[in-house]
C-alpha cells in the first residue's frame, strides 16, 4: 500500500463504476458509467480543484508562498479553498454577503478562515439552499479584486482563472481518456458533466475533443436557470451547478448539447442510484445522472459517462 505525502494525493483519479442497478431500474439498453469525482474532505470535487489550482498559481509566479489568498464564493469552493490554503501555508480571507447561511460561516471561521461581508442580495434563500438569480457574485468580486489589490493579496477568481480548466486539461481530461481509452477507441459515445464554474466541462472537453471526436460532450444545466442556452435564468434546487451566468472558463465550442434538468428530476435521480447501486450522488450528480440516462432512453447515446462532482450525506 502506497504512502501520500499528503490526502490531496489520494484523490485522482476517481474511480468510474457501471450503474448497472439504475439502468435496469429505468427499464433501459446500454452502457451507463459513472466516475466518482467527490472524494476529498468537503465530498465534492472542489477539494482537489482547489488544491490544483493554488500550485499552478505557484508554479507560474503569480502567488508567492505564504501569500494570503482572497475569492469571492460562500459554497462548497469556500470550504475546500480554506482547507487548501492553510494546509499549504496560505491565509484564506473569503468574500461573501451577510446573509450566507450562519452554520455555514461559522464552520469557515472554526477551520480558519476570514470572512468580509457584502450587503445581503434581495431575493436570495441561502438558508433553504435555493439559489437565485439575484444572488449575484459580481459585487463580491468588485469587492475581492480590489482587496487583493490594496493589500497584495492573491485573488483567485475561479470561475474566470484559467487555471480551472488548466488543472482539468492536465489531470481530470487526462484520466478520464486513459480510463475510457480501448485500443484506440472509446467504451463510451457520451459525456456528461454539469456546469458549475465550467472549469470541468471545458478541460475534460478539451482534452476528450483533442483525442476524438467520436465522443459527444454534454453540459447540464438547470431547468429552472438555463444560462447556458440563453434561456431564462431563477431560482432552482441544484447545488454546485447552474449559477444564473455563462462563467468566463465555460468553452462552448467543446459542447455537442446542451441538456436541463429539473430540480425534481435531479433529486429523484440522487435518490434512486443510492438505492440502486448503493451511490450517494448529490442533486448535481443526479442531474448529470438524469440527462446521460435520457440520452440512452432517446436513442442517442449506447454508452454514457456522468461526471458526479459532488456526494451526499447519507448519516
């Protein structure tokens, strides 16, 4: 057995396991996949991104070691940039709006974090975990990028730093085709990834489109707030992914569809592969879940990939 230098190092690549239970459930014919890409400390795929993208930081000079570290983000980001930082001697200060969700804000001061507040967003439910479209980031970014300037800190900006998808085009793309790679071909004809910071999507993407282009790539988003399409954008119930804009590292010109799903049929999805397949996927995980399955269903797809970023709390 292998000893780490550190957890950062256990983490990829993730495994991919075959939904078998699911599909039999869903009455479907073909090949559903899943790679489970959750399995750092905040269970989604945040930690290893954070890590990642703090050492490419370092690796081209733009942040010094022992540098204090500032972004604008009070999600599951927050927590695995904070773990990230202060392991690697790095102060975290984040930027978030008064109104965060308390439980949460007090867990980041406990591990170490400092937090600067914005004015609360009207129309945000941050306490029921619905996400809205008046809760914006731009004002915490004005506010983080001008911190970062006055005082010398570093400021990440993860949903425009290209450093997202670099991570992704170097580790993520690279493992996901050496594991679906088959003497030259791929065992899958989709993949489907829900778009958050679009860093995975368009570093797998990339990556995938570089060696084939026999493999469709698919982005999620939610119905209820399809920026994605140009479509409408509100409130929905899909941590993690759909944040009511077009993120700066989103590559369009990597995705072959684009499919939405409900909070409803994320949820229902969640649930049923943990019963099915003994899986803890999330709602984002679900609703990547939900969309490869309705490829298979419709005929489009004899094999498809779901990219689960993040996992559920089952205790």
């Amino acid at each position: 057995m292998p000893i780490y230098p550190n957890i950062y190092q256990t983490l990829l690549p993730g495994p991919i396991v075959e939904l078998r239970g699911y599909l039999a459930a869903c009455g479907l014919r073909g090949r559903l996949y899943a790679y489970l890409n959750y399995n750092g400390p905040t269970g989604t795929a945040r930690d290893e991104l954070a890590e990642g993208m703090l050492a490419l930081a370092l690796e081209r000079g733009a942040l010094t070691p022992g540098q204090t570290i500032v972004e604008a983000v009070s999600g599951p980001f927050a927590t695995a940039l904070t773990l990230a930082g202060l392991t690697a001697g790095h102060p975290v200060t984040l930027v978030m709006p008064e109104d965060a969700p308390a439980m949460r804000q007090e867990s980041l001061l406990r591990l170490g974090a400092q937090i600067i507040h914005t004015p609360a967003q009207a129309g945000a439910c941050t306490s029921c975990g619905i996400i809205s479209r008046a809760f914006s980031t731009s004002s915490r970014a004005t506010l983080a990028k001008a911190t970062a300037a006055e005082k010398g800190w570093y400021y990440m900006d993860w949903l425009n730093n290209d450093d997202n998808p670099t991570y992704h085009r170097r580790v993520t793309g690279p493992a996901l085709v050496r594991s679906i790679a088959r003497e030259g071909s791929s065992i899958v004809d989709s993949i489907v990834i829900g778009v958050g910071s679009g860093g995975t999507i368009t570093g797998v993407g990339e990556t995938v489109k570089a060696w084939t282009n026999d493999v469709r790539i698919v982005a999620v988003e939610p119905y209820e707030s399809q920026a994605l399409s140009s479509g409408l954008t509100g409130s929905h119930g899909i941590p993690d992914i759909g944040f009511g804009l077009v993120p700066g590292n989103y590559n369009s010109y990597v995705v072959d569809n684009i499919a939405a799903v409900t909070t409803a049929d994320a949820v229902r999805a969640a649930q049923r592969v943990l019963r099915t397949d003994a899986i803890p996927a999330s709602p984002s995980a679900g609703a990547a879940l939900h969309a490869a399955a309705q490829l298979i269903a419709n005929g489009k797809s004899r094999s498809a990939l779901a990219v689960f970023s993040a996992r559920q709390n089952i205790l």
